[in-house]
C-alpha cells in the first residue's frame, strides 16, 4: 500500500474573490431658504482593499483577491484586508459588511480511509478581525462570534447561518448597527483569516475522531494536526514502521521454512539438527537398543569402535507447525494494513484529494464581501 505523502496536486482554483461596495443612492435633500434647491449631500463612503494603491478609496468596487488569485493547496493559509471610511460624508452613515462563502460549502461525497460516502466539504476555515484608524472618533464594531467550537474566532462557513442570498453579516449588531457620525474620517479595516484545515472537518466524516487544531504551525512546515497524523504514520514505530516489519516477517518465515507448501498441501522441510553431540549422546543414552540403532541412522551417528559415537553432519524435519505459524503472521501484516488504511493521515489525504478535485473542477470560486453604507438622516 502506497500513501502519497503530501498531496502533490496543486488546486487551480479560480480564486478570485470579488468584493463589493454598494450604498444608497436615495440621496436626501435639504431644504435651502428662499428657494426649492434640492442639495445633495456630499457622499464619500467607500473602500479599498490591500493591494489597491495607498491613499486611494474606491466608491464602487476596489480589488480584494482573498488568496491572491494563486492556486491554493491543502494546508496552505493567508490573510488579506479592506479598509472603507466614511470619507467624511455630511450625514451619519450606517454600515454593514456581509460574506458570503457558499461556494465553500458541501463539495461532494466519496470514500475517505474507508469510510463510504462521506460528505466533503472545502475544508476552508475564516477569521475575521477588525480594526479602526488612530483618533478614530467612532467606537469601532464588534465583530459576531461565530457558532461552532474551533475556538479563536475561527469559523467554518457552513455553520453560520446565512440569508436566503447566502450573505451573513460579520459584525453582531445586538448594541445596534456600526456606523460613522457625520464628518467622521474613520477607517475601518478588516482583515481576512483563513486557512485549509481538514481537521475542522475530518470529525464529521466519521472516518477519524480528532479534535479541530486551529493552529497553523511555522511557514514551510506541516500543520500541527497534520504533521502529528503523519509522525503517527511515518515516524518511528508507527503505523508504516509496523506494517514493513509485519510484511518482512511473513517473508523471512517463508524463506526460514522451506519457502511455503508443496503442491500437496503439506509443508515440511528439513533443518540441520540443532542438537550438540553431548545431547545427542544423552537422547542416545535413553533409547532401547532398537531406539538406539534408528536414531543412529536418523543422526548420523556411527560407532567410531571406541565405545563414542562420531555424530555427522546431518538434518531433521522442522518441528514447527508451519500453517499455524504462517497464518498467525499473516494476520498480524493484515491488521498492519487495516491500520494504515484507516489511519488519521490517509483520513486527511483522502478528504483533501477529494475536497482539491471538486474544487479544481468549479469554473471559479468566490468568497464574496459586500460592504454597504446607509446614509442615515441629520438628526
Ligand atoms: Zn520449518
Ligand atoms: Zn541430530
């Protein structure tokens, strides 16, 4: 049996991910003496992401590439963030920012370390924080805390329960929605967690038992909860050390015992007797004189005419009882196998296999962040 060690398979994922900015248009108007002028109130929400040049906001839409537009693996992780402001707008201004991440969620389903028809989801997990510009004059909002148990604020998006267009806001708005007063200059930046991380997901399957590990470990190196399935599997007396050796002690019985069974069904060979001369003499002793004459002969003992026998060179047949023996190896190599077959890291590269080719296979995915700003009425 072969694992592949690390999933070499690079997901081209169309990983585009879109944001948006949208606000109201139904601007208000003032009422200006003397006259029935309609005013329009200077309107500057808006946005930009990370990679859009510095100092420049977008009142559209602006660029945040969620996994900058590279094909992702199993186990790779980034971050990426937005800033929008109320750019100092004449009125108050309401604010919400909505994902949405429904192309992440039920992939399909298959066989992952035996288990049949097991759901695969893309095994993405987000975090989201927040910050606000120095001498902001707002109080910053509070970001939701996401259901589920991963603990960090980190969440998968099929637990949150989304809107009908698969929108749900990331901010909790029990102390009311987050806003700028007017005239605030505020930014407000998000910042985009994520990571591939089969362990939040694996548990569901019902193929392994693990408890989700947030932690993303050092650049370059596995994930904890990756690299602790595959010491358990390639390190030293673990699973594949065990069933090498379970394999190789099926073969060297074999060739210890005559290579097998003969044709017949029977299995016997002969080994050279393993008795020194002195216990040869004392079987010797013990043995009537007709005993005596057939282990001679059997022992290629001859009576050298001085009263002590010279025993030769000669063999026996093996006294194990080679099916018994065989078999019970076998079974231990079988149970070896088993072990690997079901283990956690063939778990992981089985979900991850199936999770990057569902994946691979979708015209594009997106992760979506919708930033909207409602102008509210001067009070
Ligand atoms: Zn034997
Ligand atoms: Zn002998």
């Amino acid at each position: 049996m072969k694992l592949g060690r690390r999933i070499l398979l690079l997901l081209t994922l169309a990983a585009a991910s879109f944001a948006f900015l949208s606000m109201t248009f139904a601007r208000y108007t003032t009422a200006v003496s003397g006259g029935d002028t309609a005013l329009v109130a200077r309107w500057n929400f808006s946005a930009r992401g990370e990679d859009d040049p510095a100092g420049t906001f977008y009142t559209k839409g602006f660029t945040f590439d969620l996994f900058s537009a590279k094909s992702v693996s199993p186990m790779d992780s980034g971050h990426k963030s937005f800033t929008f402001t109320g750019g100092g707008s004449d009125t108050a201004i309401a604010y919400d920012v909505r994902m949405k991440a429904s192309d992440l969620l039920l992939l399909t389903r298959g066989t992952v370390a035996g288990t049949e028809n097991a759901d695969i989801y893309a095994p993405f997990i987000f975090r989201i924080t927040v910050s606000v510009s120095d001498g902001a004059c707002d109080a910053p909002p509070v970001v939701f805390t996401p259901p589920g148990a991963l603990g960090n604020g980190w969440f998968r998006p099929e637990d949150i329960a989304a809107a009908e267009d698969g929108f749900f806001s990331i901010f909790d708005k029990t102390a009311g929605a987050p806003g700028f007063s007017a005239a605030s200059a505020d930014q407000v930046t998000v910042t985009v967690f994520w990571q591939w991380n089969t362990s939040c997901y694996i548990g569901d399957t019902g193929a392994a038992s693990v408890a989700p590990d947030v932690s993303a470990g050092a650049p370059g190196d596995y994930p904890p909860y990756y690299q602790a399935a595959y010491d358990a599997y390639y390190g030293p007396g673990g699973l594949e050390e065990r069933r090498v050796a379970a394999a190789n002690a099926v073969t060297d019985y074999l060739s210890a015992h005559g290579g097998g069974p003969s044709p017949d069904g029977t299995w016997q060979h002969e080994i050279s007797c393993p008795l020194t001369p002195a216990q040869h003499d004392a079987a010797l002793a013990a043995l009537s004189p007709e005993g005596k004459e057939n282990y001679l002969l059997a022992h290629n003992g001859t009576d050298d005419g001085t009263g002590s026998i010279a025993w030769g060179a000669h063999t026996v047949p093996c006294p194990h009882d080679h099916y018994a023996e065989y078999n019970a190896l076998v079974a231990v190599e079988n149970a070896a196998t088993a072990d690997c077959r079901t283990s956690l890291l063939r778990a992981y590269d089985d979900y991850d296999t199936l999770a990057a080719d569902a994946l691979g296979a979708k015209e594009s995915v997106k992760v979506i962040f919708h930033i909207t700003g409602v102008q509210l009425a001067p009070g």
